[in-house]
C-alpha cells in the first residue's frame, strides 16, 4: 500500500466525470493521499503552482482530457524530481481527424496536431491507457515508447452500479440506449434498427442529449415503439438501467469507437444487465461466449434488430444473462482488477513500497 504517500492531481479537471471519480476512489483506497491543483490558465499553472508554494507530492497526475496542462505539469515536476502520471482517456488529434472529422487526414493542421499531441505524450514518465487497444494506438501513432504505457480500464463506481432483484420480465422489453449522442454513440443506427425490427414487442429507450440527439427524434417520427427520456442525475442511473431489460452500447463506424470499451458497458455489466454493442478488440476474449455480451457489425442496423430480436425472442433466459453480465463484471472489470491495474501502473520510484 502507498499509505501516506501524495499524489497532486493537477488540471482544469472534473473530479466527479466517470473516469475521474473511479480512479480517485481507487487510489484514495490504496492509501493515496489526493490533492488538487486546479490552475487558472493551463500553460501558466507552473508559474502559478510556484506562487502558491504547493507542497512537494510524491507523484503528480493530470487526468482524462486535460493534454492543455501537461506542459506545465512536467515543467514543475522537473523542478521537484516528481514522477508524472497522464491518464488522457482520449487523443485530441484522433478526435478532430477520426471522430469529428473536422480535419483531414494528412492535411498540415491534421500534422501539426499530431506533432503537437506527440510532444505532449513524450512528457509523461507514465501513459494510462483505457483499454489494450488504446495502448496500441498511443505507441503507434503517437510515438509512446511501450514501456510507458499501462492500461487500466475504466470500471464502474460499484457504490452505485451493482446488481438489484430480478426485475419481471414484461411486455414490451425494454432496451435501453444512454449517452451524448455523440458520433461514436452511432445512435441513428439505433433509430434504423427500431424501424426495420421484426419480433417480440420491444420498446427502444434513447436518453440524455447530445448534438445527434435531433437527427434522431426526426428519423424516429412516426415509430410508435422508440421514446426519447431527458438526461437525468448520474446518481439515478443505476435504477433506471434496472427497470430494462437490455443495454445498448455504441454503434459508430469511427475507429475510436473500435478502440474502447464505454462508460455504459461499464456500467450496465456491473449493474447485472447484458449489452448489445459494435464489435470490437478492445474487449476481453470471453466476451461474446459469456451470454452478457453481443457484439454486431458498427453502423449496421439489420445485425442490432436481428440480435435485439433474439434476445427478446427468449426473455425467459435474460435472468441468466444478467447474472452472466455481473459475473463477467467481476472476473475483468472488478475493484480488486482496476486497484491491481493501478498499482502497476504507477512508476516503480514512487510505487516501490505498494507492490
């Protein structure tokens, strides 16, 4: 255990996002002390975290999405001899090229943030990466030499995401879609799914808002079986992911949607509830076998409907996928995996007393 010793998580951060708040419960559970260094300007946070005379950690972190405050991270990391650790969830130059699209490939814009993302990358003593696909990326793409790496998956916050009583099978199955609507989402997949489907009733559930979100209420006029729901409190998810029957995970045709494993897989397998989602390597190798996973083509509605159909078709056995769903949960998700993870991640001089 790292009992007392600090870490400084530094950056224009959200501590209760997802990935931000399941890693500080994990790390404040290894004996991490955590503190936080939220600076007023990104590439002045050095010059200001001297001001303030900030107490020497034994590590810094600087979590998901923050590659703004990276630089001055490791400019005071480097006057105080403290490991950085970079968690970036994400690449910004992935995002604008392959997700957003808002820049060509090859293009000098495109190259000059791949440039850019490199030389920040090339400043962590550590790169956590979400899932062994990540990993991949960040090495070939973004020049990470492998020995920095480590992945550590995203998990759920088990105080929330955890098994409750069998719900009663009923008519229609509920299959339920939550998230920001979002390219990667591919929720129009989901609107043509619902249109072409043919089997037992079903009612297609799409909550929360995101810039797709309108496309889709317009593709869905007229399907008397799809409903929109509101974004709701992230405490409340939990119950609302036990009155459905079925979750569905993401859908885009980009290649990050190939390479991670969402929030709401997560989620909804700690929750005991089985997944319809894209196919993709970021998952382990049992995934498809375990009966809490069925993974389709990306982009391709006709596979959605026909594996939605199956599982509808047999809601008698979605009790035993549910339990399937926990149990796969447990064996590659669990605290005890993601507190492992983390503690081989951190670097060996600031981690040596905790393995």
């Amino acid at each position: 255990m790292a009992t007392g010793k600090q870490m400084l998580w530094w950056g224009r951060f959200d501590p209760a996002y997802s990935r931000n708040g399941v890693v500080r419960q994990h790390l404040a559970a290894l004996g991490w002390v955590l503190r936080d260094f939220h600076p007023k300007f990104c590439m002045t946070g050095d010059i200001e975290a001297a001001l303030r005379r900030l107490p020497q950690p034994d590590a810094v972190w600087v979590p998901c999405f923050r590659q703004r405050d990276l630089a001055a991270a490791r400019r005071w990391c480097d006057r105080h001899g403290v490991p950085l650790v970079f968690d970036p969830l994400i690449s910004a130059y992935d995002k604008q090229v392959w997700e957003r699209f808002k820049l060509k490939d090859g293009s000098r814009a495109a190259e000059r943030l791949l440039v850019w993302e490199r030389k920040l990358f090339a400043k962590a003593d550590r790169v956590i990466a979400d899932t062994p696909c990540h990993a991949a990326f960040f090495a070939e793409t973004l020049r990470v030499p492998k020995e920095k790496i480590r992945v550590v998956y995203v998990g759920a916050d088990e105080t929330l995401f955890r098994p409750a009583p069998e719900r009663v099978p009923g008519a229609p199955v509920d299959v339920l879609f939550y998230g920001s609507f979002i390219p990667l989402h591919g929720a129009n997949t989901i609107i043509e799914a619902a249109r072409i489907y043919q089997g037992p009733p079903v009612r297609w559930s799409l909550l929360g808002d995101g810039p797709a979100k309108p496309s889709c209420q317009k593709a869905a006029e007229g399907l008397p079986n799809v409903f929109f729901e509101d974004r709701i409190p992230y405490a409340q998810l939990p119950a609302r992911i036990h009155r459905a029957d079925i979750l569905l995970g993401v859908f885009g045709t980009t290649q990050k949607a190939g390479r991670v494993i969402p929030n709401k897989v997560f989620q909804a397998l700690a929750a005991g509830r089985p997944v319809i989602t894209r196919a993709s390597d970021a998952y382990p190798g049992e995934g498809g076998a375990s009966g809490a996973l069925a993974f389709v083509p990306s982009g391709d509605p006709r596979a959605l409907a026909s594996s939605v159909s199956e599982w509808a078709s047999r809601s008698e056995a979605l009790s035993v996928r549910n339990a399937a769903a926990r149990a796969l949960y447990d064996r590659h998700f669990s605290t005890v995996i993601i507190r492992r993870q983390l503690e081989q991640s951190l670097p060996s001089y600031c981690a040596s007393d905790q393995m």
